[in-house]
C-alpha cells in the first residue's frame, strides 16, 4: 500500500527562488499575484520555517538582517544571505513552495484551488473511515481513492478527477489531515451519517437559491463567496427545498436554523501548518456580534518598503477592544485590473473587497466619487494612469498631492523623476491604491472607523446580507 511519502517522490520537483525568481510575482497558489519578496518577507516576519532544496526546514533567526537583505535585493537584483541558528543558506537555496506559487505536479504554480477544496471533503471522509490515523502519512493513497469513490463524496469530477486530488502537494496534504482531525471533533461528524460536497449540483443549488431570495427582496444579488464563501459543505441528508426563499432574511434564517442543527455546514477553508495552530471562527450566526473595526493608519507602501519600492499599498487597523494589529493590502486583480482591500492572513490572503464596493463605501461615508477601472464615461484609472505615463503634468500633480495626503514628504521633481521610470501597469496599481490611503487618512476618526468596518466585514463575509458559515485557518 502506497504512503504519501512514497508517493511524494512521482511527482515533479518545485523550482527554487534564484534571484530570476524571487524578483517575480508569485505565479499561482494561496498568493497568486503578490511579490515574492514580499511573501518572503511576511514568512520571515511571522518566523515561519522556510523549505530549502535539500527537503529540510530552515527557520530565519536574524529577522532584521534579513528584511534589509530583502530591501536591498529589491535594489541590485543579487542573492544575500539568511542566518539561521547554527546554519546560514544563501536565498537561491529556498524552494519554491506553493506559497512562493510553485508547488508539486504538471501544473506547478498553477494548480487550481479547487482541487484542494475538493481534497478537503476526500480527506475528511477518509479520516473518519481511518479512524485511528495520527499524522497525513497514515492515510495511504488506497485510503484517499476509496474515499472519492465513496457515496459520502459528491464532487465535480470533470473538473476535480482524483488525479489532480493526489496531486495538491505535501503541504497541502498535512493541512487538509489536519483541519479533517480538526473538524471531525469540532463538529461531532459520524462516519456514514454525512456527506461532503464541492462544486457538484447539491451546492450550486444552495447558491441558485441564494439568487432566488435576493431578488424576491427587491435586492441585486450578492456574489456567491460573499453571500456565504463556503468552499465545501457539509450535508446531514438536508433537503434544500425546505430552504425559505421568500426573502433573503427568512433565506438566511433557513441557513442558520440547519447550521444550528448540524444540518448543512457551509465550510471557508484556509491553510494550516500546524495543528496547534488551528482556529474557528463562526461568523454571521448572531448580528448583534458582527465586528466593528478601527482604523490605524494607511501607508503608501507595505512592509518596509518606500511608496515607490511596490505598487502596492497598506492599512492597518484592529477590532474594537483588541490590541492586536491587522492588515490589508490595497493591490490589483492583475495587469491595469480593478483594485481591491485584501485581508492579510498568516498561510494564505484572505478576503477581499472590490472596487465596486470599495467605492460604494467611499461614496456613502464621504461623498467621495472614486472614477472607475475603465469607465465608457468620463475619467477612469486606466485612462489618467495612460495620461501620468505619458508625462501630463496636471495629473503628476495630482498623483504628487496623493502622496502627500497619504503622509509621503516629497516634492513634484522627485516624483518625476520616479514615475519615469515606471511603467504604466504600475502607475496605474499605485494611483488607485493611493486614493484610498490619502482620503482615509484625511479623515476624522468616525468616518474612517466607518469605512474600514464596513471593507473588513465585507472582505470577511460579514454584511448584513451574508449567512451563517464556520472558516477554518491558522
């Protein structure tokens, strides 16, 4: 019988991170589309191990050195050294993870989500039919492939055929284990009494209902990760029928009462590492505890970077009566894409709000009309980002009055001179993350509390329209 361990050695080799490499954005994976300096930098800062060629784990105990070595190959392009505890690697000797956007098999970077999620529901049923496996390396290939083909299972097998399922990678594998082990407990899950869906007809129905309700309550219906953004759900032999979609409120009561009864469990999952490291968090099961956030500050760059060092930007913020900082990066979809406020979160980014409803937000606490990404109509982002890489002078200044606001001392040469020498993909990520940095931090406190809050829950699934859903992270 075939372990996972074995099984490992068939499968294609990640790259690793030379210089060509780490100056790239990650690919694919839990990251797709961040720096990988940055996501090396957010590793190091959280004293995550990091994986080196040789297969073994390597963990960063210099912290400060290295973050100024990242700074500074940001500058000249050349590998630098990460001292460790009796050990010190040059950077060219880190793998490229899934994290970094490689991963294992054909696809590398570009394996998709869905098969991890799908992953999740074949892991879950082969733990529970296991019963006594302590580590991922107790369930055999075997025992993975009697639980897809099992009746407990219900996916979309042309898009998810258990190939690719054995397939996600190592990494992968101790997480789905883990939060399997995890939520079996949690959830009091018995072999043969529940059935785990992804993406098959059962959970497309959920959502077509989902539809139904809004529209039978005058409203546009929200998108279905933000409605509910279970990436698997858990069935008790639930007919969804007896869902009430006459509103959306009596729809999500519906939602509530089976979540309550164990009925149907929407699942939002994250990667864990560690399984020490594993929480829950329950969301829109009572209103009265939907969070309300706090704005810190807003900066025209993340980590330690300069506002021209990344076209990026960060806010950081916390829950009311906590002390612990949080983190949002303000970054775009893709190449001269529409923005959105990214949640940061320690093994994967989480939850995002979108342009659009960043600028209903804008509009409804400031009055404040953000232009759109590309408008038929008047001004757009995509069209004074072409006008400032062009040189126009008026719109430099603009940009050059962003900065200010957003607590940047510079002067309109030196902001010249900058934007020269980029290109017009990142003018353009930067100008619509600098709206958002200068008018909140323009801002009384009352408002941007405002507007944070309401990015952040709805970023988290949190709106006063989403449903009751259990997440699952680290």
């Amino acid at each position: 019988m075939k372990s996972f361990l074995e099984y490992r050695s068939t499968l294609t080799e990640a790259s690793y991170l030379d210089p060509s490499e780490l100056k790239k954005d990650a690919s694919g994976g839990p990251n797709k589309g961040r720096a990988r300096t940055e996501i090396l930098a957010a590793k190091i800062k959280n004293s995550e191990p990091l994986t080196l060629k040789t297969g073994e784990e390597f963990l960063v105990t210099d912290i400060k050195s290295a973050l100024a070595s990242i700074e500074q190959f940001k500058r000249d392009g050349k590998s630098f050294k990460l001292i460790g505890k009796n050990k010190e690697i040059s950077s060219s000797q880190i793998k490229k993870t899934e994290d970094f956007g490689g991963g294992s098999g054909a696809g590398g970077g570009t394996i998709n989500t869905a098969y991890r999620e799908a992953a999740q529901c074949v892991w879950t049923q082969a733990v529970l039919e296991k019963g006594s496996a302590k580590t991922h390396e107790d369930i055999s290939v075997n025992d993975l492939t009697k639980a897809f083909n099992s009746k407990y299972i219900s996916l979309n097998i042309n898009k998810t055929p258990l190939e690719d399922i054995l397939n996600i990678g190592d990494d992968w594998n101790k997480s789905s284990f883990i939060i399997a082990k995890y939520m079996i407990k949690d959830l009091m899950l018995t072999k043969g009494k529940v059935t785990f869906h992804h993406d098959d007809s059962y959970m497309k129905k959920i959502y077509s209902l989902k539809n139904i309700a809004f529209k039978n309550s005058g409203l546009n219906p929200m998108t279905d990760d933000k409605w509910n953004p279970g990436d698997i759900w858990i069935n008790a032999n639930f007919n969804l029928d007896s869902l009430d979609t006459s509103s959306i409120e009596a729809f999500n009561n519906s939602i509530l009462e089976a979540y309550t009864n164990k009925n149907l469990i929407g699942v939002s999952l994250k990667q864990v590492k560690r399984g020490k490291a594993i929480k829950k968090a329950i969301l829109n099961v009572d209103r009265s505890l939907t969070p309300k956030f706090e704005f810190i500050e807003a900066a025209a760059s993340t980590s330690r970077g300069t506002w021209h060092s990344s076209k990026q930007a960060g806010i950081a913020y916390r829950r009311v009566g906590s002390e612990e900082r949080s983190t949002a990066q303000i970054r775009t979809n893709s190449a001269m894409g529409t923005h959105k406020v990214e949640i940061d979160e320690k093994t994967a980014r989480g939850g995002g709000a979108n342009w659009g409803e960043i600028r209903n937000t804008f509009k409804k606490i400031y009055d404040i009309s953000f232009p759109g990404n590309k408008s038929k109509v008047g001004e757009s982002l995509v069209t004074i980002a072409n006008k400032i890489a062009a040189g126009d002078i008026a719109e430099i200044e603009k940009f050059t009055q962003l900065l200010k606001d957003s607590g940047e001392n510079v002067e309109l040469k030196e902001v010249q001179k900058t934007l020269k020498k980029k290109n017009v993909v990142w003018i353009h990520s930067k100008y619509g993350a600098l709206l958002i940095v200068a008018n909140l931090n323009k801002s009384d406190q009352k408002k941007a509390d405002q507007c944070i809050t309401r990015l952040i829950n709805y970023a988290g699934s949190q709106s006063p329209e989403s449903s009751a859903h259990i997440k699952y992270y680290e």
